[in-house]
C-alpha cells in the first residue's frame, strides 16, 4: 500500500510538470521590437552560466532508483560489453539526460555477457517523457545495437555504468554522448541548445 502511495505521488509530481513542459514546447512569434541589447543578452549569459553547467553536468549522469521484485546486477561499459543478470518486476524513478524525469514499471529477464546478451524488458506504464518499449532477444547471441530501444533513445547503448537490486534497487549511468555539450559548455557555447535563456 506504501509503495501505491509513493508512485501515486511520483505520478502527481509528473502531472503537474507536464503543463510547464508543453508550454515551454509552444511557439513564440517575436516581432522584432523589445529584443534585448548586447548588455541584458551578455548579463543573462554570466547569470544563467553556473545554472547551464550544472545542468550539463547532470545530464552527463543518470541516477534511478526501483523498489519490487528484483534481482539484478548488472555491469556495463556500453551494452557490448557487458555483464548483467537481472530478473525484475519493479517501479522505477530518477532522473535521465536532457533534464527528464522518469518513472514507470519495469519488467526484465535479462543475460549478458561480454557482446553477448539475451532480453525481454518491458517498460510500462510510463509518465513524463520516458517512452514505453520492449526490447526482445531471447536468444543468447550478439547485441543488436540496432534494435527499436536503442535506436529510439530509450536506452542509450554507449552509456557506462552499472545496477544492483535485491528488492531496493540503484542504477547508474554515465552518457559519453552528452560529454561534448558539457565540454562546450565551460567555453560558454550550447552544442545540444538545452539551456535556459
């Protein structure tokens, strides 16, 4: 009943931040008049720079927590070469790149070994942005680092990291493709255009 309450609360939290994202998501028709001058626009920039570079940073790295019935440990250094065994029916939340929160329901009988795994992960009934999808190979052999979940972003193949679960459960990933943006970051230059104005 606890864990009810707690999701109901994590998906009250998504709710309430979807109006701000889909506004954020709105076009803005600009007259040309009222632009701000090369003053406001350079003070807005020193500002808004720490702001901008923690954000980066944190894109940089992914944290998710779950709590169900799990086992899984699960070693990466890309979904190559990796080390997993994982059998899971949990509800996850943390935090993911781009600054989106996640949340949903994960189901997983997972294998790996080196460039060698075996899948079936469902991820269900989803709030915010995170996608629901299925990534199915039940066959023990290469990674299909072209399947649906990868191609789509829901699963980043190249990230570095690792996950332990005995009922509570933590993962940790480390994204090297929001790396340049970070980098171009400290020199004041957006690579991803994701930051505030």
């Amino acid at each position: 009943m606890k864990m009810l309450k707690v999701f109901s609360a994590l998906l009250l939290a998504c709710m309430l931040n979807l109006p701000a994202a889909m506004a954020a998501d709105a076009p803005k028709a600009s007259t040309g008049e009222n632009e701000p001058g090369f003053c406001s626009k350079a003070g807005r920039f020193v500002m808004l720079y720490l702001p901008n570079l923690l954000a980066d940073a944190f894109d940089v790295v992914s944290v998710e927590f779950s709590f169900g019935n799990s086992f899984a440990v699960d070693a990466h250094a890309t979904y190559a070469l990796n080390f997993a065994l994982e059998n899971s029916d949990t509800y996850f939340a943390g935090i993911a790149p781009q600054h989106v929160f996640a949340a949903g329901r994960r189901e997983a009988l997972r294998g790996a070994f080196m460039c060698f795994s075996s899948d079936s992960v469902y991820v269900s009934q989803t709030c915010g942005k995170t996608p629901s999808f299925a990534l199915e190979d039940s066959s023990f052999n290469l990674v299909e680092c072209y399947a649906d979940a990868y191609k789509s972003d829901a699963i980043d193949f190249w990230a570095i990291g690792g996950k332990l679960a005995f009922i509570v459960g933590a993962a940790v990933d480390v994204h090297l493709r929001e790396l340049p943006d970070f980098i171009c970051q400290i020199f004041g230059y957006d690579l991803a255009d994701d930051n505030w104005k």
